[in-house]
C-alpha cells in the first residue's frame, strides 16, 4: 500500500513537480495550495508525511507544524523555504520538523529525506525489520572483510564505529548490524550530526522538558528514549561539537539521560552505533575529536572500502541497483552488456556506491529501447573516468602543468568558491546559485575542503 503523502506550497509549479517526482516513486500525493485546506485533510486522513513550505499567505508552514504537534498520532512533517535563517531552522526543529530544505534543492535530496523519515515512521520510530535483510553486496576481499565483521559483532552489545568515504554504505552497515541483533524488533533510530544546529543537539538527542527554554511548548523524548531498546546510529560523528561530545560521552559512560531543564535523570537501554567520514583517529590527534569518546566509540571498528578499492564488485552492484530501479520505477528489467559493465569498472567513483546506484537508477529510468544496459545509457563525467589501461583504483595522472589531474580540479573548485563567497559577501544562498550548486551543496564542499571564513583559507 503506498504512502499518503501531503504537500503544501503556493507555488504550483513547483508543487505539480514535486508531486510528479514522489509519485514515480510510488507514493500517494495529496497536493494544496492553502495550508487551512491541508490542515483540515491531515486531520480528517491523517497522512503519512507533511512536507510544507514555510513562506505562505495565510497561514505560515510554522503555524502548521505547530497545529501538527497537537494531533495524535502527530503526523512527521518536513519543511521547505527559500528563505534561509538559523532562527528559522531553531524553530522548525524545536516544533518538531524532521527535516529543513533549503530551497532550490535536488529532487535527491527531497527523495532522500522523505525515505529517511517514512523508514522510521510517525514520531522517529522505526518500523518492525522485515524478515529479509539487505546487506552491503559484493564478493571482494575488502568488502567480505567488513561484512565478517559484521555477522561477527551484530548480536553482541559492542559499541561500533564505521568509518570510510561518503557513499561507502555505512548507514547500510549500521541497518545491518541492527536487523542481525538481539534488538531488531526495537526502533533503529539513524541520526545525521552535522544536520542538527550546535545549541540544538542537547535537547534532540536527550530531551526537554516543557518551559526549558523559548519555544519549548510541550515536554519532549530525546532520540534516546526513542530508541529505547534499540538502536541509535549516529552519522557523521566526527561533525559534532567538543561541548556536544563531552555531554554525548557522559550517556556513553553512565547510560543516563537528563532531560533540558529536568531534575530527575533515567536511564537508556540503547545500543550506540557511529559512523564517520573524517578520519577520527587524525582528528583526535589534531584535537578536533574527543580521545576518550573515540575510545569509546570504536571498541569494534569497521572500514567500508571505496568503490575503486572494489571494482570486481561493480557486476553484483548493478545487479541489485538495476532490479530495485526498475521495481520502484515500474521499467522493464534491463541486462547490463559486458561493455556497460566494463565501462562503470573504468571509472573511478568518487561518490562510491551512492554515486554507482544514482547512475544505474537514472539509466533504468531514461531507457527508451530495447532490453540490454548499453554504455549510452551510462553518461559519465570525462574529468573523472580513468583513461585505458589504468586499474581504476585512483591513481592520479599528472596533468601537462605537472600537477595531478584530480589535484588541478580541487584547487580550481576552491579558487571558484572562495570567489563566490568573497563576490557575494558571504551569502551562503546567493554564493551557491552563482556556482549552480544547491545551499547544501556548498556547505558539502566547504567541509570537504576544510573551508572556514577567518581561518585564512577563506
């Protein structure tokens, strides 16, 4: 049975968009344009998810998600603007908002986030596991390594730390070790750090409690009483703050949680799974992330390997990508040519494996004729394929002016950007459309880069 999905934005453009492109995957879209009209259907049908715009006459996607939260069951909801503010992210998160786009995004990250939310249903909790369990694919040394890992620690109560590239699959990994636990009746709980605003942290991950601070209107369970029994993945670890980490290793240690502005403490029942794509044994070293969290962290660690360390796996890949597009899609199921494959073997991937299924969905999607994945229907970027004869595992070739190809491009991006941001004033949102990137975009490759305004590289 689809998911019923509410969307609400006065600009109906972008609403029939938006509705066409949740429909292709399979969802149930009940557009509006006045958000009283919405309200009253949410209520009367109670959807699986709200995505709202903020910005419109009459009443604000704010004053929605505010009547949302006296509903029961409270319908998930994510929000949506063009109109980019810290206050206005504090707020919608502190009513209860799941998720915060910045307007223009990808049609990506909207299926992203609305993905990331059904699978954990109304009020952050994950639905039962299904008795099939998807694990990471393939038959390489470096990814059988990973995958023992995992069998061998998934029943067991140890702390794990994944670590690897972005696009690696760790969030897969995490899911993975939880579906063979102990816990996999319990919630899974996935939490991404670096999307969580720094004086925002302390209340999403334990707590408040009703007056605690402005626009605390109701008492609230952090995400560890959510995944209470289960399991909590923190994503994107290494982005947390050192005030953020040393609060986060008291839990660790203790298995207590107090509530913002609450007396009385309890205690948490929750496995801790972590996943970065920073290297925290550096990071440590460079003072940026706690030792002892670290050592707390990582009693189990597991690497995820690049996809170029892997390119023998790239056949089993296509596989399951070419089936579960043509599924979600209602295509044809299509059969990659040994030329096709030979192909997506001579790339290099810097997106990993994220990158590999997004170009396998979009040639399951676009395919017109016949019933073979031809090497047309694969458009790959020039400036990052391998030339022939390369083993494809990310060597770099130099460039006539003797600086490595790959090396070239990421200093010309960074000369690019810093122009942007200087040309704009630092606005984030104007910086980013002369670029042609979305806001998060940016932000991606500022962190990427180590780029921060006053540190002298900006």
């Amino acid at each position: 049975m689809p998911n019923r999905i509410v969307l609400i934005d006065d600009e109906l453009k972008l609403l029939r968009a938006l509705k066409k492109a949740l429909e292709l995957d399979g969802h149930e879209v009940c557009e509006f344009s006045a958000p009283d009209q919405a309200l009253a259907f949410i209520i009367e049908r109670n959807p699986a998810l709200v995505i709202s715009d903020i910005r419109m006459p009459g009443m604000s996607g704010l004053d929605l998600l505010a009547k949302l939260g006296e509903l029961h069951p409270r319908p998930p909801c994510i929000l949506m603007t063009g109109y980019s503010s810290i206050e206005t992210a504090i707020t919608a998160v502190r009513l209860g908002a799941r998720d915060y786009l910045l307007k223009p995004f990808e049609i990506s990250d909207l299926r992203s986030a609305v993905r990331k939310v059904l699978d954990t249903g109304h009020n952050g909790i994950s639905e039962p596991v299904s008795q099939e369990i998807t694990k990471p694919a393939g038959r390489s040394e470096a990814i059988r390594k990973a995958i023992d890992l995992i069998e061998r620690v998934a029943d067991t109560e140890s702390t794990v730390l994944l670590q690897g590239e972005s696009g690696t699959g760790k969030e897969l990994a995490a899911r993975t070790l939880h579906a063979l636990s102990r816990r996999a009746s319990a919630p899974f709980i996935p939490v991404n750090c670096s999307a969580i605003p720094e004086n925002l942290v302390e209340s999403e991950l334990f707590g408040h409690v009703k007056g605690s601070f402005t626009g605390a209107f109701t008492d609230k369970d952090g995400l560890f009483h959510e995944a209470s029994g289960g399991t909590l993945f923190l994503d994107e670890i290494g982005d947390l703050a050192q005030s953020s980490q040393a609060k986060l290793l008291r839990v660790l240690q203790d298995g207590i949680v107090r509530k913002v502005g609450d007396t009385r403490a309890s205690a948490v029942d929750v496995r801790i799974i972590a996943a970065s794509n920073h290297d925290l044994r550096a990071e440590s070293i460079a003072g940026r992330f706690r030792e002892d969290l670290l050592y707390r962290l990582s009693v189990v660690e597991i690497r995820m390997p690049a996809l170029r360390e892997r390119p023998e796996d790239i056949p089993d890949l296509v596989t399951v990508f070419v089936k579960r597009s043509s599924e979600r899609h209602h295509r044809p199921l299509l059969i990659p040519s040994e030329a096709a494959l030979a192909k997506l073997a001579g790339y290099s991937w810097p997106g990993n494996v994220r990158e590999l299924e997004n170009v396998i969905e979009r040639a399951v999607i676009l395919k017109r004729l016949g019933s073979e994945l031809l090497p047309v229907d694969l458009p790959l970027p020039v400036d990052d394929s391998q030339p022939d004869g390369d083993d494809s595992r990310g060597t770099r070739h130099p460039s006539p002016g003797g600086v490595p190809l790959e090396e070239a491009r990421e200093q010309l991006e960074v000369e690019l950007i810093r122009s942007a941001l200087e040309a704009t004033g630092y606005n984030y949102s104007q910086a980013a459309e002369r670029l042609g990137l979305t806001r998060q975009n940016l932000h991606y490759k500022l962190k990427k880069y180590g780029l921060k305004k006053g540190d002298g590289k900006l």
